[in-house]
C-alpha cells in the first residue's frame, strides 16, 4: 500500500469504525501476524499453540475483492462473492474449513490483528469514497 494511502488509512482508522454483521470469530488468534500476498487476497493465520491439544484448529482469515470496478488498480481475475471468509484449519491435512462470511463487506484490502488486543482491523478499498475500517474480535 503507498504510503499515502497508510496515511489516509490512519486518519480514517479514528474516525469511522463498524462491527460487520458475520458471526463472531471464535477461537483463539495470535498476536503477531503472517500474510501472505496470493492473487489479491491478504491471508492471516491464527496460532493453534493456545488451544488445548485436541482443540488446535487455527483460524485462517481470508478478505478479497467484491468489486474491482471501483479499485484506483486493476487486480487480474473476477469479483469475489463475499469479501471476508473465516476457515478452521486442519493441522494434520492443511485442509480448511469454511466457518462465516461477512456478505456485506466490500473491497476488504488491508489487515492487521492488533498487537495486544483480541481485534482483527481490516480497511476497504475504493476510489469513490473514503474507505472504512471493520473490526471483529473472537470470543
């Protein structure tokens, strides 16, 4: 992201926030985040290590583009049906899981977790408007 748009990010992060109306993530989430950058979908990936043995099933949260008519770029592919998805993973197959989707999100394109707080920021995208930070939190 350009640094100006960090700074745009930053002013608005103060200004407008909103809890998105998918279900709460539930599990237990690390403090300190890996991404990856795969075809336009920032991946963050919950620490398993917290739960209980029999209970280690970490969180991968997924954000993609709903509409990439209204991106100032234009990122290769389609539109994506939801914005947001939520995945337990399976330690033993790598496989996943899906577990909610957030339908009223659009153009999620930045995410971080909070480094000492249960919160997961995520910015949207557009060039018409301003975009707003989500937050969510497990339980």
């Amino acid at each position: 992201m350009p640094a100006a748009s960090m700074a745009r990010f930053a002013r608005r992060a103060g200004q407008r926030l909103r809890t998105p109306a998918a279900r709460p993530f539930r599990g237990t989430l690390r403090r300190t985040v890996m991404t990856t950058r795969q075809s336009d979908e920032e991946v963050l990936v919950g620490d398993p290590l917290k739960a209980k043995p029999e209970q280690r099933s970490p969180l991968v949260f997924v954000s993609a583009y709903t509409n990439i008519d209204i991106l100032a770029h234009q990122p290769a592919g389609d539109n994506a049906l939801f914005g947001f998805y939520v995945y337990k993973m399976n330690t033993t197959t790598g496989g996943l899981t899906l577990t909610s989707v957030d339908k009223g999100m659009e153009n999620p394109a930045f995410s971080r977790y909070h480094p000492t707080k249960n919160i997961l920021y995520t910015a949207t995208e557009s060039i018409h408007e301003n975009g707003i930070v989500v937050t969510a939190s497990s339980s």
